[in-house]
C-alpha cells in the first residue's frame, strides 16, 4: 500500500497523529515543525530510528517533500497555516478550530477551492464510538426526521491549565470568549444529522474565582440556542463548570437516542441508548428501548486518545488522499457549520442575546459582506475591530497570577523530563 507522507505542526498535540503514523499502513510521518525544543527532544525520543526532519521554523518545515500536513498549532493559528500548506500543494489536516475571524473564513473557503485538495476537519468527537453510531442509525431513519438535539462538552480545565498556557498572558485560551470552542459539543449534533445551522442566540454566564485564579479573561462557560434549516433546534453548551460532562442527545419525529454521561466512566465514549418507534405516530406499540456498544472494528482504536476517536479522524483524513470518496470526512463547509454558530452567538451576546444569522460560505455571493471582518478577541488579529473577552467587557488579571501559573508550568515541565529520561 502507498505511504502519504505526513508533517506535523506542533509537537505536543500533534503526538497523537505521529502515534497513528508510526502504527498505519497507509501514512508515515516525515517532518515535525514545533518551536519549543523540548517538545521536539521528546517527539525525537519516542520516534527514535525513524526517518523523521524536525524543524523549528514553519518557512523551512513546508518546503520538505510531504503529501499532506496536520496542523496541530494553536487553534487561533489554524487558518493562516492552513492557506499557506494548501497553496503549497499539501493536503490540510486541521486541529480545532477552523478559522479566527470571518475574513479567515472567506479565505480558507477559496483556498480549498482554487487548489481542489483535501481540507479535514478534526472534530475527533464526532468520531467517538456513541456519535458515529448515532450517526449510522440516524442515516437509516431509526429515530425518523430530527427535531432537537442537545450536546455537552464541559471541561474544567484549571487543574491543567499550567500544562496548557504555559503561563502566557496573551495564549489564546486566556483571551478566547465563552463560546469560541463550540465545536466539541455542537460538532457531533451537525455531523450525525448533516443539516446546517442558520440562526443562533447566545448566553454566557458570569466570571467566577476559579476563571481568574487560572488568567482566563472569558467567562465560565457559553450556551449556543441553534435553528437548523429544517427548523430543528439545538442546544450546544461548553466551558469550564467545575464537574465535566461529554453528552449528546438526538430527538427525532420517531424517538430519542442519547449517549452515556461522564460518571459512565469510558463508557461515556461508547454506550448509546435508542428508544424509538418503528413507525411514526404507532404509540400502540412502542418499540424496545436498545443499548448499543461499539462493534469489533473499534478495537482498533482503543489504544488512541479522546475515546478512539484520534484514531478514526486521521485514518478517514488519509483514506480520503488515497482516493476513498466515502472516507468520513468533516469538509471545510461543515467545520465553518459547526464554528460559526459559537463566534455568532458571542455577537448576540454582546448584543443581549439578540438572534444572528449564520452565514453559508459555500455560496459565494454571501462572501463579500465577510472578507474585512477581521472581528475577533486577539488583539493581533482584530485591529480595530477588537472585541471584549466577557459581554461586561474585558476583565484585568493581575500578572501575579501568570507569573504563578508560569513556576507551576515549569514544575510540571521539570517532572515530567525526570520521569522519562529515567
């Protein structure tokens, strides 16, 4: 079987597709590009005796004879990468979340279009052995036509913060807003059902200690209020509640089908419940309710994060370069589907929770209202079209607590490089 030859951008989350890599018989990893040395040395230990080029430079890293690149960097920096690998012929494997701004948006749109190469999308949740399953049973009208769906990704971050912002002031996770990182709980919704979001309301709640202690600036969670285009409505609610949660429900004119809540342990990743009827409307007979777990084929991708699902995004990503035109991929469409309701629903929160409409940027009369919009919470990226982190406006963080996150970052680097160099 041919090999496509791989590059990876940021070592550290990219450790997980280099791990798929080293493993397929379809892919290899050849170059690896991350700015920080250490994670580097420890890509180059784990991989030790394989052909691999590292590189701490992205204008030398795309220049090395590759098929395709994973970008693994951070996820305000996917876009830009993403239209330089594509504009250099490499197919784009892209790490949430797609695009900053909406001028990005218009612009990765064209890329993919004027290069006609593979854009994937790598909402690993949607690959998670419940949402697949909800997907293959929706496709085949278990639940009839969908009406309303809920997803949850809550997730308290504080413990691991240190490991994750490095102490950086300006990292993107302390100045994004409640509901730019959406696409973990509204994601699965749209990609079981396939329909597209037109409308959203946003809400957020207040800042609390906890936000603060970490440097986080955005407030403690968002909620995106979606109508989809056949009028469905979903609910989609993600940040930092202090106990996590991973869920999605799915109702449809026929019945309900829901996966297993955290406290399922792993199996949150996997069981499913169905009740539903055969036919609509038949409440004489009311079909069984069904337990479904993971069939054979995801052993396969035990061993891989996030449930097996950084196992399944990848193999589809390549199985797709390869030619496979039923590969499971998320296009570049879908991820704006999934995206844009959260950076639309923080518009309608600052606007007190007005309803926004959702753009559709596969129609290419709609992109030129969007191609300045460069209205964002980095202040590198909006110019003057800065917004606040929090609807009440951007709250000051003393540099104290950075600085603490900084020593507790460098403690946890120095541990972990005793324990594998041992």
């Amino acid at each position: 079987m041919k090999k496509v030859r791989v590059g990876v951008l940021g070592a550290h989350r990219g450790r997980t597709m280099i791990q798929y890599c080293k493993q397929a018989e379809n892919a290899e990893v050849v170059a690896v590009c991350d700015k920080a040395p250490y994670e580097l040395e420890k890509v180059r230990r784990e991989a030790e005796g394989l052909p691999i080029a590292y590189y701490d430079n992205f204008d030398e890293f795309i220049l090395h004879d590759m098929d395709a690149v994973v970008l693994a960097n951070y996820a305000t920096e996917h876009a830009p990468f993403a239209i330089r690998c594509l504009n250099a012929g490499k197919h784009v494997f892209s790490e949430v979340l797609p695009v900053q701004t909406m001028k990005e948006a218009v612009e990765l749109v064209e890329a993919v279009e004027k290069t006609g190469l593979i854009y994937a999308y790598g909402e690993n949740y949607c690959y998670m052995a419940a949402p697949r399953e909800m997907r293959r049973l929706y496709r085949e009208g278990k639940i009839g036509v969908f009406e309303y769906g809920e997803g949850e990704y809550v997730h308290n971050c504080e413990s691991i913060w240190p490991e994750i912002t490095y102490g950086e002031p300006d990292h993107w996770r302390n100045n994004m807003y409640s509901t730019f990182y959406c696409t973990h709980s509204l994601g699965p919704i749209l990609h079981i059902t396939g329909l597209r979001p037109v409308s959203v309301v946003g809400f957020e709640s207040s800042n609390n200690e906890r936000r603060f202690r970490q440097g986080s600036r955005a407030a403690s969670f968002g909620v995106e209020m979606v109508t989809l285009e056949n009028g469905a409505l979903v609910k989609s609610i993600h940040g930092g509640l202090y106990k996590n949660n991973i869920s999605y429900v799915v109702y449809g004119s026929k019945g309900r089908m829901e996966s297993a809540r955290e406290d399922a342990g792993m199996q949150m990743f996997e069981r499913i419940y169905v009740n539903a009827d055969e036919v609509e409307a038949d409440y004489a007979h009311p079909g069984k309710i069904e337990t479904y777990l993971p069939a054979e084929r995801e052993k396969e991708s035990k061993a891989f994060g996030h449930g097996g699902s950084d196992f399944w995004s990848m193999y589809y990503f390549i199985q797709r370069i390869l030619g496979d035109e039923t590969a499971d991929t998320i296009d570049v469409y879908e991820a704006l589907d999934m995206f844009l309701p959260g950076m639309f629903a923080f518009r309608s929160i600052l606007k007190g929770s007005l309803p926004m409409e959702i753009p559709d940027l596969r129609d290419p009369a709609q992109r030129d209202k969007w191609r300045s919009d460069t209205a964002c919470t980095d202040p590198n990226v909006a110019g003057d079209q800065l917004l606040p982190t929090c609807k009440g406006g951007t709250p000051e963080i003393p540099m104290e607590v950075y600085e603490k996150v900084r020593r507790d970052w460098e403690k946890f680097l120095a541990e972990r490089e005793a324990r594998e160099t041992q």
